[in-house]
C-alpha cells in the first residue's frame, strides 16, 4: 500500500457574537414576522485545523480550555 501524505488545513476566522434574534431569519418565521439579527464582531479570532484520520471519525477538541 502507498503511503499516503496526510494534509492539514488550517483557517482563521473573527469571533463573531450573536446577541439577538438568532433564527429569526430562518422560514417560515422570517416568511410570517420578517427578521432581524444583531451580530458583533471582537478583537479575538477562531482558530481551525482540521486533519483527515485513518478511522474516519470527526473529533472536536478545544486547545484553549
């Protein structure tokens, strides 16, 4: 069997926060009482890597706990 390099992706993102209205925008709600969504963004960004596994299990973990 050919030995097969592993890639790792890496991406940065901002932290965003929702503060309100969370699914309104989602139908039918939106469709019946309109929508509306207050996000904020901070000085603070999200890390992902993500790397392929040999079980093909998905596994989170939280570096920064």
């Amino acid at each position: 069997m050919a030995n097969k390099e592993k890639k790792l992706f890496c991406a940065k993102a901002p932290l965003r926060l929702g503060l309100a209205g969370g699914g309104s925008d989602l139908s039918p709600f939106s469709e019946k009482y309109g929508g509306c969504i207050l996000n904020a963004t901070i000085n603070l960004f999200v890390h992902v890597f993500i790397e392929p596994t040999n079980d093909n299990l998905i596994s989170f973990e939280a570096t920064d706990i």
